[in-house]
C-alpha cells in the first residue's frame, strides 16, 4: 500500500473558488482502479492549508492516478489559483493495523 499526506496553501479569498475544482479531482480520483481514499481537508486552524491524505493499493496505481486527464486539469487550476506550499509526501506500507 502507498499512503500519500501533504499540503497546500491557497489565499483565502480563492477557497470558495477551488472547492468545485477540488469537488471534481476527489470524485473522479475515488472512482479509480487502487484508489483506496482520497482527500482534502481544510485546516481547522489555518483557513488558506489544505490537507491532503491519499491511499493506494500500489505505487503503480499512484503513477497511473498522476497521469489521468483530471489530474493534468486539475494542475492547470491550481497554479491559476495561486497555490503555494505543495509539500507532499509519498510513504509505503508494509504494516497497518487499525486501532
């Protein structure tokens, strides 16, 4: 399995504007082959940090998932909403227990 965390910023005032575009990445990323989750979250005390958490079955899947048409638009968007701070993370796992 491959778990992706990270984060982004955006401006404040381009929230309200990403969150359809953000919408349409998560709903047509959770309907691809190895996605395990997929999301987005807005910091609770940090208005502009979005965070981010993935799972996938395999790195193969990822590297399919970062080739699809919705994720090329979806990085045409950001850089048109002014997106900083992309730190992100790629981990593997080989242990998981829930708890």
């Amino acid at each position: 399995m491959v778990v992706v965390i990270g984060e982004f910023r955006l401006p404040s005032n381009r929230i309200e504007e990403a969150r359809p575009m953000m919408r349409k990445v998560i709903e047509a990323t959770l309907t691809e082959a190895g996605c395990i989750s997929y999301s987005y979250a807005h910091d609770a005390l940090d208005q502009g940090l979005i965070r981010v958490s993935e799972a996938w079955e395999s790195a193969e899947h990822l590297t399919a998932h970062l080739q699809t048409r919705h994720m090329q638009i979806w990085t045409e968007e950001r850089e048109k909403l002014e997106l900083t701070g992309r730190d992100i993370t790629r981990y593997e796992v080989t242990d998981a227990t829930r708890f």
